[in-house]
C-alpha cells in the first residue's frame, strides 16, 4: 500500500488591534464600530471596578475565597457583545463575571454567591445564563446539553461556553468536545488561555504548541485569537455562532490573555509566577490598549476617563452596599427552591432542621424518660439494635443483667 497524507491542518491567530492601540482597518470592517468600543471600554471600566471591590471584602473578612478577573475584561466582554442578549445562552465558569453582567445579571448576584448566598445563583428567569460554575469543567457537558435541547426543539438559539486552560485537562471537556462534535449542537467554546491553571502554567498544562488546536480531534472548526483585543474577540465569536446558529455545529475559540490577579484570594502567585512576566502583561492589559485606540480617535481624554473612574466608583459602592444589606434568608429557602412537593425525608429535615436520626425522632432511646429506658421494655420502645437487643434479654435470662 503507498505511503500518503490523510490529514493536514493549521491553525490561524488574529489580532486586530495591537498592544499600541492601532487598529488594522480591513480586518476590523464590519466589526465593532467606535460606539461599541467606548461603551465596551466603559463597562470594562466598572467591571475593573467590581473586581477591586469584592477584593476588599474578601480582605476585609466580609466575604469567602473570591477569584479575581482581572485582565480578562476584554474576553469576556467582547465574547458576549456577539451574543443576542435573552436569546443566546451563557454558560460560564467562574471569571465570566463581565459577561454575564453585560446580559443583565445584577452585579450584587456575583458577591451573593461569593458570600455563600445562595441567592446569588437564582438567575432572574428573563436572562440566558446558567449560574458561575466552580467545579473545572463542568460546565461545558451543562452547555452541550443546552445546545442539544435547543437544536431537537429547532430553536434559533446557541451557547456560549467560556472555560480556562486547565478545563481542558478534564475528562468532562473531551467527552463535551466529541458530543458537541458528532451532534452538530450549536454551541461555542471560548477557552480563556490566561496562561496559569491555578499555579501550573501553560507550558506543563500541554504538550500542544495551543489549546486551539485540540478542537481540531474533534473536527472542529477553531482559531487563536489575542483575548486582549475586543476587535478579534468579538470577530471570532460573530462568525462561530453565526456557523452555530446555522446548523454547521460547534467551534473552539482560544483567546489568549493573562491572570492579572492571583488565582484566588486564597493563592499568592508570587511563589510561581515571575515579575517580569507580570511586567509584560500588565503592559498588555486590556483597557490600556482599548483606551489607547480611544484616544487616538479622539473619543477618549483624561477628563473623560476620571469621570468614568468616579462613576464606576458609585456603581460599585452602590453595588456593595446591595450585597451587605440585604436581609438574612430563611432558613426554608433550604428546601423550598429545590422541589415542586418535598420528598418525606427533606420534608422531616425542614420540620425538624436536623439532618440528623435521632434529631428528627427524638422518641429514640436515650432521649425517653428513665422509666421508659428500662432493661424490661421492648425492643420496639427504646428503639435499640436487634443485635443488643438479643445480647440485653441473654444477659437477663441468665440473671447477670
């Protein structure tokens, strides 16, 4: 048998705007316009903000482990901007919060959730979005079946699935990648490569020279994009949902950024990470480049910008405030979010609010008067073992008990 090729493949990296600001006109036609940018660009802005904010209540002991987003804006934001806003659906992992904020989750859901608040998980019914999903990888078998529900019931609609690097080192991502694949489902994996999973960088994440290219197993159609660039973010993610919303099946989007931040207030990537990398990213950080291409339009000056900086301030102060003063939940709310009618047992447990046997009956032996715990009641009254049972009567017929 001769010797032949039976697969070639390639994967394409686009950049729009580069770290200086400049834009490269003929790629960015029929992309964002400038009011989009600077209305991105604001909202970039807030979130930065929100971010900033909910680091100082971790700090400050007024709320648990928090994951910071920052330098992931840009991704995020203009990732979502493709999406048709109540009609698409957002499935994220937990640095998404730009994106799900710009379709309408009220801000103070993301500290509720972050305080351990399960408030901040009843996503209003109007938005199409799914909770922030810690458990790495999860999400994406959660955002194929979503596809898969609205291609059987021919809905015009798709799924947008954010995940990390490190999603992809998860068993739960192969086995979303190949179904998604096979069924022609209408979602879109945007895999945030902000080059840390956890403190494990990217280099001992893969052997692959991309995540990009691990798409291409699965015959999907991906591409690498810079996530620092609203321009090639938002481009990449218009023309895959546009296949998706299409019947042409799902793609994979690598957009390549940096953590900014620690992994979460609970890390300090100091240990790992070098200062000069950081050096580097920082000067690539999303809104310096944004801002940059608004000035050199002239839609952006400093006065402009401490203004926004002022009113994001408000925002998130507004926000925070939301977050700390609401009233405490019922202890109810425990069941009664869970069930259309509560099954006995959960039943019981909210009677009772004890999960455990003898708090829920306190009838049991131990918990009866002294006269009702004596050797001659039965078995069925103190509610002991058959096995001690039997040793207590053996003991009495044999006059030692």
């Amino acid at each position: 048998m001769p010797r032949k090729i039976v697969y070639k493949a390639e994967v394409e990296f686009l950049q729009i705007l580069d770290e200086s600001g400049q834009l490269d006109a003929e790629l960015a036609e029929g992309t964002l316009t400038d009011g989009e940018v600077k209305s991105l660009y604001q909202k970039m802005v807030i979130c930065r903000a929100f971010d900033e904010a909910a680091f100082r209540l971790q700090r400050s002991g007024r709320m648990g482990t928090y994951p910071q987003n920052k330098g992931q804006e840009a991704t995020s934001l203009a990732a979502a901007k493709a999406l048709r806003k109540g009609v698409d659906y957002i499935v994220s992992f937990y640095r998404d919060n730009a994106a799900m904020i710009l379709h309408g989750l009220p801000m103070h859901y993301v500290l509720l959730h972050w305080m351990g608040d399960e408030r901040g998980n009843a996503i209003p019914a109007d938005l199409s979005m799914s909770s922030l999903c810690v458990a790495i990888g999860t999400q994406t078998l959660h955002a194929v079946g979503i596809a898969w529900a609205f291609k059987l019931r021919k809905e015009d609609r798709a799924v947008l699935c954010f995940l990390g690097d490190g999603a992809t080192s998860t068993g739960d991502f192969h086995e979303a990648m190949n179904l998604a694949a096979v069924q022609k489902v209408p979602c879109v994996f945007c895999c945030v490569n902000n080059q840390w999973a956890i403190s494990t960088p990217r280099s001992l994440q893969t052997a692959s020279e991309t995540f990009a290219q691990k798409a291409l197993a699965y015959g999907m159609p991906t591409i690498q994009v810079d996530g620092n660039d609203v321009f090639a973010v938002y481009k990449a993610h218009r023309d895959a949902l546009a296949r998706a919303r299409s019947g042409q099946g799902p793609s994979f989007i690598e957009a390549l950024t940096y953590r900014l931040g620690d992994h979460t207030t609970a890390d300090d990537a100091r240990r790992y990470r070098r200062p000069e990398d950081l050096a580097a990213a920082l000067a690539r950080d999303p809104l310096v480049r944004t801002r940059k291409y608004l000035e050199s339009k002239g839609l952006w000056n400093d006065q402009d910008e401490t203004h926004m900086q002022e009113h994001a301030s408000q925002i998130v102060h507004d926000v925070v405030k939301v977050a700390l003063e609401i009233e405490k939940p019922a202890v109810a709310d425990l069941f009664d979010y869970a069930f259309a009618e509560l099954p006995p047992d959960l039943l019981r447990q909210k009677q009772t609010l004890r999960t455990d046997s003898i708090g829920q009956d306190p009838g049991q032996a131990g918990l009866r008067p002294p006269k009702e715990r004596e050797i001659g009641a039965t078995v069925a009254d103190v509610r002991i073992s058959p096995l001690a049972a039997s040793q207590i009567e053996s003991l009495t017929r044999q006059g030692k008990a």
